[in-house]
C-alpha cells in the first residue's frame, strides 16, 4: 500500500530568463511554479507515494493555473485553499561557467502569507498520512503562516505522523517581528528527521558548536525526538559544475554517500528539495546507508532537469546509484 505524505507551503509562480540570458537582456520569461514544499511533494509523487500540499493561491487565473500544475503532477488538492492577496513570484537568472545564477523575490502579500488556516480540518488534513515535510521558509513568512505551521506539527504529532523539517534558514525573510529562536524550536521539538547546517543550528536551535557532528549530538539532547539530521555537502567549482555528497547522522554515527561531479547542470533549484524527498522515500523503504545513497543520487537527478521540481522515477534514481543505463540512449 502506498505511503501517504503531506506538505504545506507557499508556491511562488516563477519566472526565467530564456537559456543563459541575463535580468537586463531579457524581454520574455518562461513560467513555471515552484515552492520547496510542494517540490518534496511532486517528487514524491513521481516515486509513486500518494501525496497531498496545503497551501492558498489567489481567486483569480494565476491561482487556478498553480493547482492545475499541481495536479497535473499528481499532487492531491483537497486541501488548497482561495485566499485574498496575490500570487508571490520569483524571477530566476541561470548562471554558466564562473557567473553565478541570480533570484529575485517579489511575494509581499502573498495569498499565503496572509492565510490563518482557521478552518482548516487538520484532522482531514493527517487522516491515514505516514509523513509530515515542513521547511523554515514557511514560519519566516508571516506569524499567520507560523502559527497555522505550528498547528499543523502539534496534529501531526498526536496523530502518529513522522515529522520532518528542512530548517532552511534565510535571513531575508525574517521581517514581520519574530526572530527565528523565537519561532522555529518549538516547531523542530516534534520532528523526527531534520535538513541543518552550521548556521540553521545557531540561528534556529540556539546551538553554537563547530564541529557539525557534535552540534547534532547536542540537537538530540535539546530535541529528543529527533533521530536523523542530514545535509548535503556541495562544492560550486563553477554554475554549471559542482560536486556533491549527502551526509546523515542516524543518532550514533555519521553515513556518508560517494561525491558525485555534477557537469553541465541544467538547473540546480530544487536540488535540496529532491535531496529530502529521496531521503524521505529512502527512509521509508530502505536501511539508513540505502537511503542515503537513494537520497543524494536523486539530486544529482534533479540539476538536469528544468524547472524547481524533480521528474524522475525510483528506477531512474536507483540505476544511478547503481551505475547502469548512465547517459545512456533508452529505447
């Protein structure tokens, strides 16, 4: 029987420049959708799991051409809602060689941002759900969409869901009055499996230890509930050439998979979203080193594909890690 996963989250139209153009060249963009949330969703999804996003999009066209995206990737919808404000956009610059790729936001008074979920059915939302992904983006926002998220965990939790949080600290965001340590660890106390690096520990969990290993023995100490924090290792060697690797700490040692060199990259949003979403599914189905491996091979996927989320199939990703069909013509 399929695993059933719910997300919650903004989805932002967004807006590209044709190839490798710059913002001051451009004079048309391509339109597609993308939010971090929904991206674990829609992978998920292609890896078979039955998947559901909470999210609130504009009355109008706008909003009404994002739910068809998303269920056009076979993302249930039951529990997306109308809302008053505007849809949030970002324009994305692709980089090549040395010149680095470039995002501008433009999501002030997002329908989301400004959506309570007072009548959400939260019940509904976690009926028969196994697993529960949040990211940081979403408690940044606005205290709307941070006191829905902490409703959202407390269900969940009671409800028996796994819990994962993609910590995902952005400075920029943080504008309505609350500070992070203000917020999110109260969120990161009911989750099971986290995405933190060195700064999500210090700005997120109060945790200000270097070495990486031992601030995650600590994050156990301070949130017992957790028994996995991953992140990935990426080294930029130029846009359209990075190295990369996934790292796990199970709750006694760390996993690590082989560094894969990603050349050629077609577009690398999205990649930390298809990183948890295999780990996600990996997690569910496989040992921890199996899932792991599963995880990052995904991602690596995920940089050749155009647009935010990743397309790709269990097979796909598990002939990689296996290192059959790679590049290979498939008739």
């Amino acid at each position: 029987m399929s695993k059933k996963i719910t997300t919650i989250g903004e989805i932002m139209m967004r807006l590209t420049t044709p190839g490798h153009e710059r913002f001051v060249q451009a004079d048309q963009y391509q339109v597609s959708f993308g939010g971090a949330e929904a991206n674990v969703a829609i992978s998920l999804a292609q890896f078979g799991m039955s998947t559901s996003h909470v999210t609130a999009f504009p009355q109008n066209d706008l909003g009404q051409k994002a739910k068809a995206y998303l269920k056009q990737m076979a993302v249930n919808c039951d529990f997306v809602y109308d809302h008053e404000g505007r849809m949030g956009l970002y324009f994305l610059e692709n980089g090549s060689m040395q010149r680095a790729s470039r995002i501008i936001y433009d999501r002030f008074n997002s329908s989301f941002s400004n959506f309570d979920g007072k009548d959400i059915r939260w019940d509904e939302v976690f009926d028969d759900v196994d697993w529960f992904h949040w990211t940081g983006i979403t408690p940044a926002i606005s205290q709307n969409a941070a006191d829905m998220l902490l409703k959202a965990v407390q269900v969940a939790h009671e409800k028996g869901v796994k819990i994962s949080g993609d910590i995902n600290y952005r400075r920029n965001l943080w504008q309505y009055g609350k500070e992070p340590l203000e917020i999110m660890p109260e969120l990161i106390r009911y989750c099971d499996v986290i995405v933190a690096g060195s700064s999500d520990f210090e700005n997120c969990m109060d945790i200000q230890v270097n070495d990486w290993v031992d601030a995650c023995f600590q994050a156990k100490k301070d949130f017992p509930k957790l028994k996995y924090i991953t992140k990935t290792k990426r080294q930029s060697i130029s846009a359209s050439h990075n190295q990369l690797k996934g790292i796990l700490w199970n709750g006694s040692e760390v996993l690590k998979s082989k560094t894969y060199e990603i050349t050629h990259i077609v577009d690398r949003v999205g990649g930390g979203d298809a990183f948890i979403a295999g780990l996600i599914y990996g997690l569910l189905h496989f040992e921890d080193q199996e899932a792991l491996d599963f995880a990052t091979a995904a991602s690596v996927l995920k940089h050749s594909i155009p647009g935010d989320a990743n397309l790709v199939t269990v097979e796909e990703v598990l002939n990689l890690v296996q290192e059959k069909n790679v590049g290979k013509l498939l008739r």
